[in-house]
C-alpha cells in the first residue's frame, strides 16, 4: 500500500519543467543550485525559481572525466558531466548557478562551471564557532542578494524576503511531520518512497502548490498508519542512514537495506531530515541575519569541528528507536570519509549500537559485495522481540 498522492511526488521533476515554460515570456529567472547552504528564500525574494541540480546518476560522468580527474567524488563528477552535455533539464533551464565552498573539489569544478554560465560563489566560514563566522556568513548572503538583484532583474524588498521565510519554515515543519511517521513501530511507507519525496524540496515553482501536496500526503500517511499497514516485517531492523547525499540512480545502499529485510526508517543525509528542524527566526529585524543564523548551523562536514552531526544523530537514534547505523561515503570525499571515524565512535559507545561505514560509487560494480556486508550487518542488528517490545511499549 502506497499513498495515491506519492505519484505526484514522483512527478515533480516533469512538473517542474512544465511549470517553468509556462513562465518563460514572463521574464522569470532560474537559479540553479547545489547545496542545502543555498539561501532559497533569498532566490524566490529576487523573484527568481531554485531548482536542485542533477548529479547524482553515473551515465554523465565519463564525459566529466574527460576534463575532471578520475579519483574524485562521483558527485562532483556527476554533477560537471550533467552540465558538459546538457542532459540535465534543469541545468538548462537554469539562467545563472549558486555555488558554495562546502569542498576542494566542488571549488574547483566550480571555475569549470563558471565559463558556461554565470555562477555566484558563496564562501563558507571554516568553522560555526569562529568569533566572526556569522558576520562572514551574514555578509555573503548579502553579497548572494545583490547578485540575485542584479541577475534576477528585482530588487529584494525585505518583507517580502519575511513572507519566504514564513512560508518555507512552514514546509520544513510539514515535511518533518512527514519524516516523523517513520518513528511509529509500524512504519507506514518504506524509505526509498521516503526518499522520492524528501527529493522534491527543490523541484517545485509553486510553494503554495507543493504545501498542499505535502498535507495531502500527511492525511494519507495519518490513514495508512491507522490501518496498521506497513511495508515492513515487524522484526525488521531499524536502520538510520547517514553520510553523503543520495537520491534517484545513486539510492543503491538505501535499496540493498530494505532488499535485504532492513528498514531506513531515517535518513540523516542532506536528501533526508538534516536541516529539517532549523527553522529562520521569523522575528529577527535583518532577516538576512536571520536566514544567515540558519544556515550557519547546517551540520555538513565541510565545518571543522562538526559537533552539530553527532547531536542531530543522537537525536535521530533516540527519536525513531534505530537498531543500527549504517554511514555511506561516496568515494573521494574526504571530509565525510574522515569523519566517519567520528560518527562510528559516537554510534558504538554512546548508543551501544552496530555501525557499518560503506565507501562506494554510483556504480553497480560492488552491487554483491555490499549485499553480503549489509546482509551480514542486519543479522547483527536484530532485536529480541522483548527488547523491542520494551522500547515501544512505554509509548502505549
């Protein structure tokens, strides 16, 4: 049983070109972005449409190589083939490019970037706890506005700039609400339908539009966990999934995890709940103050040091009872390979719990050697059934 309306979410992206031709002699502006540390609410101000750039599918990535080195982040490479070709739709819709400085790589591939369309670049401070990072933060995100006046053609008037942030705060709260089904005992929808939906924060033109969709989808999820359904065995482990971002053509540890009899019932990663609970202080009198307070506090591993990760995690293990964790790095990036080491410590001796640290790329070569460890990792993670019983009976 899936929910009728998750067709529609599947359906973002055609959607989403649709919407945007229709708006084509309108003088409408699109921005492509990259990151979670793209302001959106600064982008829709200036009059101007995000969209989430393709990079994550392998077929591109050849002809990046032909440029790019071959050991680098398949994402960065995804990323640059994507926009050589001009095979992702949205790259080419976009009229102008929101980088950031979140690794070396992407910095650099950036300057390729660059010469085949205009591309602002957001430096990011090294470090959330720097006396002066959030005046450094605060004073890019100015800079990011008057690159969208000039490129988008409107000045940024600051209530309207409030009226974003009301309305994106509210869709953050409704698809954390979402995200919180998956913390029932019986979880209502698997985590790669979690992820289809997760994918369309970006891929939308309407925001009043996709808000309704998305309480169409909590009314249907509030029914499907009425009925006690769920896709999952009861005994099924409870699997967090972190580390680098994932989404559709590169969600193959997500599908060998519940292939395998596993169940994600979160996902840490920029694709899943990571930022989700942030929210922009609607009161704030500068809300480019406000809108920098919020991103700054975005736990990437880019941020040294990066405490930020391991409280959302214990957060998320405690909230949505996780058996096990499993940290996916795409290879070649080394700031979340590194920290890996970090995260793992903190899953095994502050929570007791088994933690598989995965180091992959998009392709299927390694497809059977993964299911054998994650076969083998779910085995560890199973629960006695008192044990699980204890955990959620107190909620009874």
């Amino acid at each position: 049983m899936q929910p009728e309306c998750l067709k529609e979410f599947e359906k973002s992206g055609e959607r989403f070109q649709l919407d945007v031709s229709e708006l084509e002699n309108t003088g409408t502006k699109v921005a492509g972005i990259y990151c979670l540390f793209a302001p959106v609410e600064i982008v829709r101000a200036a009059g101007a449409i995000p969209v989430s750039l393709c990079g994550k599918k392998e077929k591109p990535i050849a002809d990046a190589e032909r440029t790019l080195p071959p050991n680098l982040c398949p994402l960065i490479k995804s990323s640059y083939g994507y926009a050589v070709t001009d095979s992702c739709p949205y790259f080419s819709a976009s009229d102008f490019l929101i980088g950031e400085t979140t690794c070396d790589g992407k910095k650099k591939m950036y300057e390729f970037l660059g010469q085949i369309k205009p591309l602002h670049l957001m430096h990011l401070p090294y470090s959330t706890t720097e006396p002066h990072a959030l005046q450094f933060w605060h004073e890019e995100l100015l800079r990011l506005g008057g690159f969208m006046e000039e490129f988008a053609g409107q000045k940024i008037d600051r209530d309207h700039l409030r009226f974003q942030i009301r309305i994106h705060n509210t869709m953050r709260k409704t698809i954390n609400r979402i995200s919180r089904f998956q913390a029932a005992e019986r979880v209502p929808i698997s985590g790669l339908d979690m992820m289809t939906v997760m994918e369309t924060k970006s891929f939308f033109v309407y925001p009043e539009k996709y808000l309704a969709l998305l309480l169409e989808l909590t009314a249907e999820l509030e029914a499907i966990a009425a009925s006690g359904f769920s896709p999952f065995e009861p005994d099924a482990p409870r699997i967090l999934l972190t580390g680098c971002p994932i989404g559709r053509g590169s969600e193959k540890v997500l599908s060998i995890i519940e292939e395998c009899g596993g169940a994600v019932v979160c996902m840490e990663n920029c694709t899943g709940v990571k930022g989700l609970d942030l929210l922009v202080d609607e009161e704030e009198k500068d809300p480019f103050l406000a809108l920098a307070r919020r991103y700054l506090q975005i736990p990437c591993s880019c941020m040294a040091p990066n405490s930020g990760r391991i409280a959302l995690q214990d957060r998320l293990i405690n909230d949505y009872r996780i058996d096990g964790v499993v940290d996916l790095t795409w290879q070649c990036c080394h700031t979340y390979n590194i920290e890996s080491r970090v995260v793992g410590n903190s899953v095994e001796k502050a929570h007791g719990l088994p933690f598989l640290h995965v180091e992959t790329d998009y392709s299927n070569s390694d497809v059977e050697q993964l299911r054998t460890r994650i076969e083998a990792f779910l085995e560890m993670t199973r629960w006695r059934p008192s044990a699980r019983a204890a955990v959620f009976g107190a909620q009874v």
